[in-house]
C-alpha cells in the first residue's frame, strides 16, 4: 500500500485515494456547487468506490472540510518575522486571497449552512476546521503578546473573534470579493 495515514477505525487509507478524493470534492462543487454533490459523484471522480468514502469519512461535507483545511494549511503561512504588523499582513493576506477564489467561497458558505443543519458535523467543522485556523492565527498572536504588541485590554480570543468575524462575514455575504483593504484596516485595528 502506498504512505498510508489512519482515519478511523478500519482499513488504513492509501494517500493517493485520499488525495484523489480530496481533488475530486473540490473540482466538483467548482464546477456544479455543493448541493448537488454526492459521495457517488466523488467515487466516480476519483476512481473509488462510495464505501471507500464512507469509511474514511462520515458526509460529503467532511470530505469537503478535509480538503479545504489541507488548502488553508498549504496557502496560508504562520509566519514569524518578528513584528505583529507584518506576521498579520502575511497571514490576512493570504487567507483573503485564498478566501477570494470563487470555489473556496463557495465551499466556506456550504460548510458554514451545513454546520448549522447538522449539529454532527457542525462540532466536527467547529473542531477540524475553524479551531485549525484559529490555532494558526493564535501562534501569531500569542507571538505579538510575548512581545508586548498587542493593543491594551485586548485579549488573544477577542481579536481572534474580531478578525474571524469580519472575515466570516464578508464570505457569508458575499463582501469578500474586492476585499483588499480589510487586510490593511485589520493590521491598523490590531497592529496599531
């Protein structure tokens, strides 16, 4: 079998599967959306069987998670260059820039109604992908905190909140296209 990383419980899963599947989720609702998505559609896309899938993964929307977390944590760097403003320039910069292609809009919008529909997979895209990037963007801050570049009174978790906020917001209605200037006003707000 080729590098193989165990999910669940069961066969362990080949890496070139997995990342055909992966491939297949993406390109699909790039091209069709998510809802009609299937796990069939998947399978024939990617060359496995269904009950593949649904080994290595609950829904279609964890398939879907999965890979725009492997996208997030590729593009996006947590950089640490010694100064709050330009580790968060790199790190919005990239993540709007990521967060303007139409298919990972698209994906982010599905995920997010989903999370509210499956409470399931709502805990599941909470854990794998939202505490993922918060994670991320943490390291950078609590870097900034040791250096004593923080605003005044403002805790890690609160500016966590308030630059997931807007970015959310701008994905979930549909200001995130054209966004350039939130990364420079986000930088000022926090990196003053």
């Amino acid at each position: 079998m080729d590098d193989a990383t165990p999910s669940r419980p069961g066969r362990r899963r080949s890496e070139d599967s997995r990342r055909a599947i992966l491939a297949a989720a993406v390109e699909l609702v790039g091209e069709h959306g998510y809802g009609p998505l299937t796990v069939e559609k998947i399978a024939a896309r990617a060359g496995t069987g269904k009950q593949t899938i649904y080994r290595w993964w609950p829904t279609k929307a964890d398939v879907v998670m999965e890979a725009l977390v492997e996208k997030a944590d590729l593009h996006i760097p947590v950089p640490d260059d010694g100064s709050l403003s330009a580790d968060l320039r790199a790190f919005l910069g990239a993540s709007v820039a990521l967060g303007r292609a139409p298919q990972v809009v698209a994906i982010l919008r599905a995920l997010m109604a989903e999370a509210q529909l499956d409470e399931g997979f709502g805990a599941r895209f909470r854990d794998g992908f939202i505490e993922n990037r918060r994670s991320a963007l943490r390291t950078v801050l609590e870097r900034a905190a040791e250096r004593g570049e923080l605003p005044p009174g403002a805790s890690v978790d609160t500016l966590l909140d308030v630059v997931f906020g807007v970015i959310w917001y701008r994905v979930l209605t549909g200001r995130v296209m054209g966004a350039e200037s939130v990364v420079d006003e986000l930088v000022a707000l926090i990196a003053r």
